[in-house]
C-alpha cells in the first residue's frame, strides 16, 4: 500500500511540475509610489477614486481609478479603468492610461493594473488602499 501511495506522490508532483514553470515573474527596478486618497465618489455602477501623490520617477502624481462593480458573483470584485498625469520637477508632464481588476477585503482594496505611459514605458502595477485612512502604496514594475 505504501509503495501506491509513494507513486501517487511522485507522479502528482511531476504532473504538477510544469504547472510551476508559467507562474507569473515581476523583474526589473521597482518604483514606488506612496499617496493619499483625495476623493471619493460613489455610484450604483461603481465609483471613482481620486488619489493625490509624488512619485521617485514621475514628480507629483494624480490619478484617477473608475470602478467598475461588474462581477456578477461579488460585490467586493471587478474592473476598473483610470488615468494617471505627472509633472516632474522640471515641469515635463506624462500620462498614462491604466487598466486592471481591483477586490475588497474589509478597508483594504487591491488594485492589479497594466499601465501605458507616454513616454514609453509600460509597467504592472499593484496598488494597495486603505480607506480607514486614505493611505495608498503603490509598486511598478517595468515590462
């Protein structure tokens, strides 16, 4: 019995082994983002989050979150589309359409977005908000 139980084992893990080489890897220098939400504005459909910011890259930073409550299986679930504007120290502006999915759990909302700037760059976003107190963290990744 043992000897099936061991051969269940390891053909599982190489079945599974594979499954491990496709996962999702976040390279490239991290820009970090930390900021304040400056508005909120609720609707049936959804909502939109204003958030206020400066950026280690970018300069000072407004971005705009338009929540979608979409998924017709959670409340605490969906899509959300945005825009960001920065102006750097030097006066050079960038902007960037973003794009993601976002979830709730509790004060705590997660954003996963895709974002294109317009000087070029793309990166994957992850941003954390917590609505107790306005704080957001974000973090860039560059493709």
């Amino acid at each position: 019995m043992s000897k099936v139980l061991s051969l269940i084992i390891v053909f599982s893990f190489t079945a599974a082994t594979p499954l491990f080489t496709f996962a999702f890897d976040v390279t490239g220098n991290e820009v970090s983002l930390s900021g304040t939400i400056s508005s909120i504005v609720l609707t049936d459909e959804g909502g939109v989050l204003n958030v206020v910011s400066d950026n280690e890259i970018y300069g000072k930073t407004w971005l705009t979150y338009n929540i979608n409550l979409d998924n017709p299986n959670s409340v605490d679930q969906g899509s959300f589309q945005g825009r960001a504007t920065a102006i750097n120290n030097d006066g050079s502006r960038v902007s960037s359409s973003r794009q993601g999915v976002w979830s709730r759990n509790g004060f705590i909302y997660s954003f996963y977005s895709l974002d294109d700037v317009s000087d070029g760059n793309q990166y994957i976003c992850i941003t954390t908000m917590n609505l107790q107190d306005d704080s957001v963290d974000m973090k860039f990744y560059p493709k």
